[in-house]
C-alpha cells in the first residue's frame, strides 16, 4: 500500500503536526504511546511512506515525537506530533536504528502538545477565519466527535496503569455510559480539555484533506489509498459510544491459513450481523466509517472483506465459527457511500474464501486484492500472471506476507520457526519455496534461478508482473528496498517486532536511489497503457 505522510506548521514555530497515515480504523486506542526518531527518519515511522510526487518538505531539523492520539469511525486517523527538542531531549535518545522504540512521556502536562499550539489558537481574535473554521469543523462532528474527545479525557485521567487497551471498562462505573448525569457533568467540567482533543482531530483532518488536494494537483488520479479495519477496540470510543452495535464477549480472528497456519485471534469487535436495518446501531456504526474513510480518499481499502459474508468468531474460553452477515445490505450501504464520495473500492479478500464470493464481489464491481505469491493451482504450484483477476489489485506480497526478498531468502520461515507458528508444516514449505523460486524466476525470465536478488532481479519480476490483467497493481516499498523482515506477522504481538522497523533509508535517499527508479520505470513501462489512462 501506498501511503503519505505530509509535515505543516501549525500555529507557531514550536509544533508541526505530521500525518502518520497507516490506516483509516474503526478503533478507538487512545493510549498514548511516544516514539523517538532520529532526524533523517521521519519516514519510518511504521506503516507509513511518502509518495514522490508529495516528498518536498518532509525533512525536520530535531528528534520527533510521535503520538497515537485518536482513531475514530467518525473522525479521522492517527496523528504524529514532531516536538520542539526541549521534550523530545527529555525522551530516550539509545533508540536502536533498525527499530521504532516506544518509551512514555515524560510525567506531567506535554507543554509542546497543549501549553504551545491551543495557547496560540486561543490567543486569535474572535472573528479569526481559523476560529470560524475550528466551529464549523465541531458543528460538523456532532456528538460523535464530542464524546470521542471526552473518551479521550476521561481516557488520560485513569493511572498510567490502568491506561490500557480496556479503555472504558477501566473508568468509574458512573462514566461507563456517556449519556449518564456523572459524565455529562464531567465534559461540562473539562470542556476546554475536551476542545483540546477536537482541535487535534480538525488539525489531523485538515491535513489529510491537504494531503489529497495536493496528490490530485500533481497529476495522481486517485490520490490517498486508504484503509477500513475489520473491528473495533473492545475498549475504544466506538464500544463506549454505540455500545448496542458491536458483540461483547466476541474476539474477530480467522482459523489457519497462509498468513498464520495456527489462526489468528484479533482482539477486536464486530459489529453484530442482526443490527443493520433502517437506524439500527450496526448499520449506523458502519455507513459513519465508511463515510469517514472516503472523506479525504480515491480509494479505500476495506480489511478482510470477507467478513461481509462470514465472520470468525472466537468466544473467550471456547472455540471459534463462522457467523454470517448480511451481504446485500452491506454492499447497499458500500455502493451507495462509494458513489456519494466518486470513492474507488477495494476488498481485501484474503484467507479462506467462501465458495463464490469472488462472483458475488465482480457482481458489484468490487476489486479484490490478490497476493501473488499465495495464488496457487490445484497441485499447489504458483500460478503465472495470466491467471490473476482482472477485477484486483494484484501485487508479489503486501504487509501480511513476506517481502519478495524474504520470500527468496526463506526469510519468513526462519521467523516462523523462531517464534515456533506452524513449525509442523515447514520442512514440506522449504521443499515447496525452493520450486516457487524456480517458477518465478522462469515466469520473469530470470536465468538462472538467483541466490538472492538484485535491484534488476526485482525490477524483471515486478515488472513480468505488472504487465498481467489486473485492472490495478501495487509494489510495497519493503520490496523497492529489497528489505527481508516482513512489516507485520498476523497473530502475533509482543513476539516480533510489528509495525516498529525501519526503512532501510531516509525519505531523501530513497527518492534519489537508482535502484528504486530502476524498479519503478520498470513496472511504468510494464503496465498496459489502457490501464494506465486517469
């Protein structure tokens, strides 16, 4: 996936507010975690790149801070705040190169975060355009918005212990409701604190906004490619503001495929099957994060699409099952959001697939995802480009699958029996991964099969690839660096080092670096030119 991440200045010298664009999310995770980067990095930040045409002034002059402020279905994204030095010295500085480090801020207000940029925007005269523009974006919000950032207040109020992933469930009982007297009273209290968590959402949003405006003015047809999970935070906004809409009790998981041979348990939400009519709290839930996900994107990815069909159940202490969902409803709700925003739509439809839904998708013209390196024939062999859908982005891997380089160097598979996830089946897997090398080499033309691949191994393959029928194509940047560790391991957590490493350059290098424009001229020329029109 292609993403940006875009640098301003907002209201003084003191604070910039950088856009960490991973994914649009239906969680709600407000513990604020920091991260330190050094001052060349500021681009790997995990999950995040930045798109050439929108690279031109990324560059910071101190270390950064980065906060995961507020992901909302009804507001916007993660947001990133680069500090002054005098907070970021304060912070650790071993921060390993190769890794994102999390560390805690340091005890007390952050005067960077709130004393600089909201004392600058108060200090504004009452008829400032930026006063009118803070309204307007409130009004606009509604309550949704509003009691997102009371979550957010009550959120940092509890012991630094008890800021975790339980979220709501940790405030005082008389706060468990956010309609009740108590938290009413509460907000009234701290409305000043609560328009400080707003003020960081306008500014996320007007950002993005920025962001897209500026990707469509230089030529890019679609623009941001953006991201809908598949649930929601047991303990986030969502859950404590619309709790009727999602199944307590219930972790979304997915039993074994390629990505986890073991299955996967998410520790997210879903939204119950049985309350998508008319106003009914599911259906509402899901048409306000579609509509938020559109609202700054040409295109959205929805995660395991496959849950519009079926969904996974994992009750605590039991096994899991398929729950089904209804589709028609659910592609109605997509179509009609889809068409209000012109928003292109792609359906992340990986893993065990229901017979026929593929069909059900092209009867709505939903583009799948495909993995190349995961499509196979009947007697397990890979399949040539000729076989991917027309309907699909199809690219060699994305974040939940080996790099192309890991997957040629078995990369993967040393990992996996490091942290011991489908150990059974890998001596079978190394005998299959040494025929896949062959097969791919062959398809691409590589003669003979490489050790290991060079910047013009990877651009012959990308490129043999990007010349199939898809109707869209996507390369990682993991695989124009050809990096080996794969960004994330499904199912896992605390086990490897998810979403935290770094790129293995700075923004400015990789811009400039030969072999990345050797890969991207390749797959340009490679792609059939109908399909290339805006």
């Amino acid at each position: 996936t292609v993403v940006v991440s875009a640098l301003h200045a907002v209201d003084g010298d003191d604070l910039a507010i950088l856009i960490a664009l991973a994914t649009v999310r239906l969680t709600s995770s407000s513990a604020s975690t920091t991260t330190t980067a050094s001052p060349a990095s500021t681009t790997a930040i995990p999950g995040t790149t930045a798109i050439p045409a929108l690279a031109t002034t990324i560059a910071l002059s101190s270390p950064v801070v980065v906060a995961t402020v507020a992901l909302s279905s009804s507001v916007v994204v993660a947001i990133a705040v680069a500090t002054a030095p005098r907070l970021a010295s304060s912070l650790s500085s071993s921060v390993p190169w190769t890794l994102i480090t999390v560390v805690r801020a340091p005890a007390g207000p952050a005067p960077c975060l709130w004393t600089l940029a909201p004392t600058s925007f108060r200090a504004l005269a009452p008829d400032h355009p930026r006063r009118a523009a803070f309204a307007a974006y409130k009004e606009r919000g509604g309550t949704p918005l509003a009691q997102h950032a009371l979550y957010d207040v009550l959120f940092e109020q509890l012991p630094v212990a008890r800021q975790t992933y339980a979220g709501w469930e940790n405030f005082a009982p008389e706060f468990h409701d956010p309609l009740s007297a108590e938290t009413r009273k509460f907000a009234k209290a701290h409305q000043d604190r609560v328009d400080y968590y707003i003020y960081l959402q306008w500014n996320a949003q007007a950002q993005l906004a920025a962001a897209q405006s500026r990707a469509k003015a230089a030529g890019m047809a679609i623009g941001l490619y953006l991201d809908l999970a598949v649930g929601v935070v047991p303990g986030g906004s969502d859950v404590w503001r619309n709790r009727d809409a999602f199944a307590p009790g219930i972790s979304l998981g997915a039993p074994g495929d390629a990505a986890n041979p073991d299955g996967q348990r998410w520790n997210l939400l879903p939204l119950r099957p049985d309350r998508f009519d008319g106003r009914q709290p599911a259906n509402t839930a899901f048409r306000a994060a579609l509509r938020a996900a559109m609202t700054c994107a040409g295109a959205v990815r929805i995660d395991h699409v496959l849950g519009l069909s079926r969904s996974f159940w994992i009750p605590q202490d039991a096994p899991g099952g398929y729950v089904a969902y209804p589709f028609a409803r659910l592609m109605q709700i997509i179509s009609e959001e889809s068409h209000a925003a012109r928003c292109l739509i792609f359906g992340e439809d990986l893993g065990t697939v229901p017979d026929g839904f593929r069909d059900r998708m092209a009867d709505h013209q939903l583009l799948g995802c495909s993995v190349q390196m995961i499509e196979r024939g009947h007697h397990g062999e890979l399949l040539p480009r000729d076989a991917a859908r027309s309907l699909a982005m199809n690219a060699w891997s994305n974040h939940d699958f080996p790099t192309v380089a890991g997957f040629w160097t078995e990369r993967d598979l040393a990992w996996r029996e490091t942290l011991e996830i489908g150990v059974a089946s890998l001596p079978w897997e190394r005998e299959q991964r040494a025929r896949d090398r062959h097969d791919m080499a062959t398809f691409a033309g590589l003669e003979p099969t490489p050790d290991r691949l060079s910047p013009a191994d990877m651009a012959t393959l990308q490129a043999y690839l990007a010349a199939g029928p898809s109707l869209a194509f996507a390369v990682q940047l993991d695989d124009l660096l050809l990096s080996e560790d794969q960004p994330n391991v499904p199912g896992t957590t605390s086990e490897q080092p998810n979403w935290r490493r770094r790129t293995a350059q700075p923004l400015e290098a990789i811009l400039t670096d030969p072999s990345v424009a050797l890969i991207l001229d390749a797959i340009a020329a490679a792609r059939p030119a109908e399909k290339t029109q805006k």
